[in-house]
C-alpha cells in the first residue's frame, strides 16, 4: 500500500522467519493458494463492487506507464497498486482452499498467512485495508457450495470485523463471535442482529478480562449454535505491543482463545477451523503470536 504503511509485506516475512528459527514450520504441511474464482467472491460481494476494485487496479498500469502514480487511494488508509488485485484472489482463494481441504478431510485445521486482510470490506465497500473479505466469502462458500447447515466466525482482532457483520448479519447459519476495542476504529453503526456476539471492550482491556467474557458469552453460544466448522478471523493487533490499538493482549492469551476455539471444534465440528490472517503490525508481537496460535492449532 505503498512505503511506511504498516499493512505491508514484512508482516509474512516476519511469520515466515519466527516458523523458521523455532523449527515449527518442519511440523507444518505447507500448500500454496489457488486464486479465488469470481463467482465465488460473489457469494459476499456484490458484482459491481468487485469490478470497481479490478478496474483500479487494472488502469494503473496505464498511468504508470504514462508517468502516474504508482498507488491509488480509496480511503486515507486504503491503496491499492497493479499486483493488489491477484493479491485479493490469491488471499480469498487461500481461505477457500484450506476449506476445501479441511472438508475433504485431508487436514484437520489449516492457518492461512495471507495478504491483504479481510474483515473491514463490505458486501459492497473496500475500507481499513481491506478489500474483499476473505473469511465472509470462505464461511458462505462452506454453505452454498459445501452444504453445511451451520458454521462460526470468531474475530479477535483489535477492530470491530464491520465488513464481515455487515455481510453475516441476520443469517442464521452464522454465528460471529467477536471482542474488539471500543469506542475505536472503524466508525459503526453496530447490528443487533441475533446470529452476533458482539463484545466492544474499553482501550487497556487485558487479556484476563477478554477471557473471562469469552467464557461467558462466547462459549454458551457457540455450544448451542453447534458449528460444523469454524473461522477465525485472526488478528493480532490487541497485543500489548502493538500501537494499533491499546489492548493488553500477550501470546499466552492468543493460545487460551484458540485452545477454548478448538475444543468447541472438537465438540460439534469433527475439529475443523479454518483460520486467515487480519491485523497485527507490531513485527516481532504478531509472530510470536501467530507461533502460539499455530502450536495449539497443531498440537505442538
């Protein structure tokens, strides 16, 4: 999104070398994502919001060519460049492979590093670094093309996942859980629709505190929603260290969330979670916190 942005592309390599230097990458099955059809990125997207965002990135070509900008903005936080649209593809195609994968049994649970995040872009509006949601087009594929009569999005990043309630809200075979720093980013008309767990939380909110209301208002939910597989949106910019927002998250905590995620799995979904990457900009934080993550979804 262009130099000094904090959603850049040493946020992967950070993951990538924190899976290297602790040696958890040799007890991972690696697979490469296959981009995300059109029609699929339909099932949360609407056709002309889709055609804005190709045809942005597709027309720098010209001005770059002519001399132009190399970026163009959407929102103050929002760019997009040449290589953003097979970026899209390839991290909703990651979301939608690992479902398929997950379902065909061929794996339990998969994580998917992917780039650009999902969780802020609407049904028709690309906001927050975000551009097609990667996790509302993964849980309504698992739906329409799979079958499944009920499945679970759990978000804990440090922003509300607006985009994904937004497409989510009101379809009963979706229940979204989520805790997010409040009154903060992105500005939000919240739904009150009942497939929600909403859980704004005020800034310096420690880790003890998010437990303590995921056991009591995530958990019961989840138990009687009975998913038959779960999506994390898993963003990790509530740890203490990141300046994107003022939470009081640590690693230790990123582990908890996903132990209580993996033994609703193992209770109503054979196990199955599909996790994809959204925020977490402090380099060192969002790694360690993705090495807790993948260690208790590997159960290593």
């Amino acid at each position: 999104m262009g130099n000094g942005h904090p959603e850049c592309p040493a946020r992967l390599d950070a993951i990538e070398d924190r899976l290297l230097i602790t040696g958890l990458d040799t007890a991972l099955e690696r697979r490469e994502a296959t981009a995300a059809s059109l029609t699929d990125l339909e099932l949360a997207h609407g056709r002309m919001h889709l055609a804005a965002i190709r045809g942005l990135s597709d027309g720098l070509r010209d001005e770059i060519a002519a001399g132009g900008p190399t970026h163009a903005q959407i929102d103050p936080d929002t760019a997009i460049n040449i290589h953003s649209w097979d970026a899209i593809l390839m991290a909703a195609g990651a979301a939608i492979d690992a479902t398929d994968a997950v379902l065909a049994g061929e794996m339990v649970n998969a994580f998917c590093a992917v780039r650009p995040p999902g969780h802020h872009a609407t049904r028709h509006q690309a906001m927050g670094f975000c551009f097609v949601n990667n996790v509302a087009v993964a849980a309504k594929y698992a739906l329409e093309r799979h079958g499944l009569k009920r499945v679970a999005i759990i978000d804990f990043d440090v922003h509300h996942g607006n985009g994904t309630e937004d497409i989510v809200a009101g379809d009963e075979r979706i229940l979204m859980c989520s805790f997010y720093q409040h009154p903060f980013y992105p500005p939000w008309e919240h739904s009150t629709a009942a497939n929600l767990v909403n859980l704004p939380v005020p800034a310096y909110t420690k880790g003890m505190d998010v437990r303590e209301l995921i056991d009591m208002m995530w958990l019961p939910r989840l138990d009687a929603h009975r998913p038959q597989l779960i999506f994390i949106s898993a963003g990790f910019d509530a740890h203490r260290e990141d300046d994107m927002g003022q939470m009081g998250l640590v690693e230790n905590d990123y582990a908890w969330i996903t132990e209580r995620v993996k033994e609703v799995a193992q209770r109503h979904a054979q196990g199955r979670i599909v996790s994809v990457l959204e925020g977490g900009y402090n380099l060192s934080a969002l790694a360690r916190s993705v090495e807790a993550h993948l260690r208790v979804l590997a159960g290593v």
